[in-house]
C-alpha cells in the first residue's frame, strides 16, 4: 500500500490522540444549525449512492452491489436520523436516539460492507438477490422503527445517555463494526489492485476512515461539541464524497462494472439468444425517407421491445439498424430459457404482425441456445455488458435463414422445447464460418 495512503489512514487517528491529549486545543464549538445541515448533506450524498449502486445492482442482479447499496443505505438512513434528532432543531433537547444512531448505523452497514467482499459463486449470489425485497424490508424497517422512537421521544429512546453508559453498551458492538469494516476494506483493496479499479480503491479507502470514523465516535462520546466531536462526522462526510467523487469519474456506462462479482464480470452462462431483422429493410430505405423509415422503426420497436423484457424477462442487448438482439437467461436465474426466447420469437411475429402497415418488411427471426462468457467489455468510451461465443454467432446466422414472418431455431433449442412444439425440419444448413451442417427448424407453434 502506498506511503500517502498509510499517511492518510493515519492521521485521523493521530489527530484524536492529539486533541485528547491536550484538552485545551480540543475547542468546544457547538452549532446546531451547522452540525444539522453538514450532516443532513452528507447523508443525502451516501443515499444517492444507495439508490445508483441498488439500481445497477437491481439491473445486472449482482449481490455485491445490492449488498452495497444496502451499507449505504443504512449509514445514510442513521446519519439522516443523527442529523434530524439535533438538540434544538426538531427537538427541544438530546436523546439517545440523537447519541447511538451513527454507531449504531455504522456497525449495521460495517456488517452489509463486509457481507458485499465476499466472492459468491453465482448460485449464492442469485439466491441473496432473490431475498433483495426482504433485506430491504428489514433495513428500512429498523430505520423507521429508529425514527419512531427517537424523533417522538418515546421509550428507550426518550433518555438521556451518559457517557459511561454509552461506552458500557457500545464498546464490544462497535469492535464488531470495526473488523466489518476492515475485513470489507483488504478485500476492496485487493479487489482495486487485481482489476486496476479506483472506484474500488475509493470503496475500500473510504471503508477504512469509516473504521475510524466508528473508533472515535466512542473516543469522544465524553467530548460532544469540540472539535475531536466532530472529527468523525468529517471522516464520514470525506468517505462518502470520495465514493461519490470515484464514481462521478467512471464512464456512465456500466458505471459500477468494476465492483461487480467475478461470475457477473465474466461468467458462464448458458443462455438463448434471439435475433430478428427486417427482410427487405434496404429497398424500404431506399425507397422512402428517412422520416418514413424512423416512423416504422420507433412503432416497431417501441412495442415490441418492452414486449420481450417485461413479458419473458429478456434482456435487450442491441439495436443494430433494423435488428433487435436479446438475450435470455443472461443472469443466471431462468432455467426455461430456451422456451421462453421460443415463445418471445413467436409473440415478436404475431405482434409485429399487427402493427405492420402496407408496404412495410416483415420481420425474420433467428433463435438459438448454447454456452456464451456473459460479461463486460470495453473501457472508458464505450463499455457493455453483453455476451460471446458461437451460441451468438450462430444465431444471427440463423436469422438469414428464415424467410419473411419465420422463425427459425437450432437443434439445441429445439432439444429444450416440449413434444408437442409445432416444427419443421430444415436441411441441413452450411453456415458459413462452420465446419459441419447445422441441425435447425421452423417453429410454427408452441
């Protein structure tokens, strides 16, 4: 680890040690306007946080960043509820809600940091994903709970909280956020250093000040409103606009990429993948405006592509001109996935059936299933998380097999479709770039 790096960890502790050490440099300064508002900022930033990273988590079903997200969240969530419990501002005087809530939402989002650095293999990491609802339920629960009892002064709450008492309850639950947070900031670092990342080289520095955060939170419970106080509020602050700062840096697409999980960086799946274009889309362009063509294109699309992600779960992968490419089982959580892309194949023709206007190409669509590495390519420019290998190929190959209105499957996907699917045997097909006929057939019906 760097020298400045160590420097920087460094000096917060140092910095206690001195204002403790000498009680006439530790000022008292005690604001609550300030304190209020400085609070309340940083833990709207750490929210914004929860919602970005939840959202990607959300979208590529990651239980890293789901589990992240959840951190922040709860660290946001308690230091709103440290902020809003200010003596003087909502409420006439301090309570132990005011007191307890940042540690104890730093322990709660110390564990979930530590929980997000292991490395899970997929069939884990799925099933912490399914749970998501319920682990949000549950932390959002204790926040409301928290604010219940704390911002309307009810039981336990209500009193008063000496500090003897504090450091009593406290110690041992905070040594338990403290090796959270530790263990959470070595496996970033390692993770920054084998991926080359500095977002999460961001993650891992800033869970480390929170670490100490946590540790002088309790070195200064006997000191509320001098300086060595408010040190733990600016290491939060300077945690949370580092991640934010990190993550501002990173291309907007696949934001978060570094920070995935290994199966969701690059990981084997074996999915299905469509693909549908339009026969005879350049004589349409050729012989109509680009107005014309745009018109055809947004009311084909604008159905049908919603029509496979919220009907069979797809996932959109591309638009190229007049091709749409989808994929299916991408994550890693749909066994039925050749059924489903057989039957979303089936649905895209019928419905563009119905959309379709006089003079307007009809769609071909090629389906196939197979192994695929699903994960993230490019850099800072461009960067997808999309899928590769021949199962992708061959399947847009399978695309200009099929006549206008068709669809047009492999073998393989076949092999997964009940007894009783309606196809048709196709000859043998030579596909360019493949050394053998490929087996496939028309799929009239399902």
């Amino acid at each position: 680890m760097p020298v400045r790096i160590v420097t920087a960890l460094a000096l917060p502790i140092a910095l206690i040690v001195l204002l403790r050490a000498a009680p006439s440099v530790d000022a008292r300064w005690e604001d609550q306007p300030a304190h209020f508002w400085i609070v309340l900022v940083a833990g709207v930033v750490n929210a914004g946080l929860a919602i970005a990273v939840s959202e990607a988590g959300r979208r590529r079903k990651d239980a890293r960043l789901l589990l992240i997200g959840l951190a922040f969240l709860a660290s946001a969530g308690f230091l709103g509820l440290h902020a809003l419990a200010t003596p003087g501002v909502l409420l006439e005087k301090g309570n132990a809600g005011f007191v307890l809530a940042t540690p104890v939402g730093l322990v709660v989002a110390g564990l979930l940091a530590a929980a997000s650095a292991v490395e899970y293999p997929l069939r884990t990491a799925l099933a912490i994903v399914r749970h998501a609802r319920a682990l949000l339920a549950a932390v959002l629960g204790l926040l409301a709970l928290w604010a219940l009892l704390s911002l309307a002064d009810l039981p336990p709450l209500r009193s008063t909280v000496t500090p003897e008492d504090a450091e009593a309850a406290l110690g041992v639950f905070a040594l338990l956020g403290v090796a959270s947070y530790g263990f959470a900031a070595v496996q970033y670092f390692r993770i920054a250093t084998r991926r080359g990342s500095g977002l999460a080289f961001a993650i891992a520095f800033a869970f480390a000040l929170l670490a100490e955060a946590l540790v002088i939170v309790l070195l200064s419970l006997t000191t509320s409103w001098q300086l060595s106080w408010w040190e733990w509020h600016l290491l939060m602050a300077i945690s949370f606009f580092t991640i934010a700062a990190a993550a501002q840096r990173e291309w907007f697409e696949e934001r978060f990429s570094a920070l995935y999980l290994d199966e969701t960086l690059a990981g084997h799946r074996e999915v299905t993948v469509l693909f549908a274009d339009l026969s005879g889309f350049t004589p349409f362009s050729e012989a109509n405006g680009p107005e014309a063509v745009h018109a055809m294109l947004v009311a084909y699309f604008g159905e049908l592509a919603p029509m496979l992600v919220d009907d069979f779960d797809g996932e959109v992968q591309d638009f190229v001109g007049d091709q749409i490419f989808a994929i299916f089982n991408k994550r890693g959580d749909h066994p039925d996935h050749a059924l489903r892309g057989a039957r979303a194949a089936l649905e895209l023709q019928r419905r563009a059936e119905a959309i379709r206007r006089p003079g307007w190409p009809r769609f071909r669509c090629g389906v196939n299933t197979g192994p695929v590495l699903a994960g993230v390519v490019g850099d800072r420019g461009h960067r997808i998380h999309g899928v590769f290998g021949d199962t992708v190929n061959l399947g847009s190959r399978l695309e200009g097999q099929a006549r206008p209105g068709e669809v047009v499957i492999a073998g393989t996907t076949r092999d997964h479709l009940p007894d009783a699917a309606d196809v048709e045997p196709l000859p043998p097909l030579a596909i360019k770039g493949k050394a053998e006929p490929v087996q496939a057939f028309i799929l009239r019906a399902l």
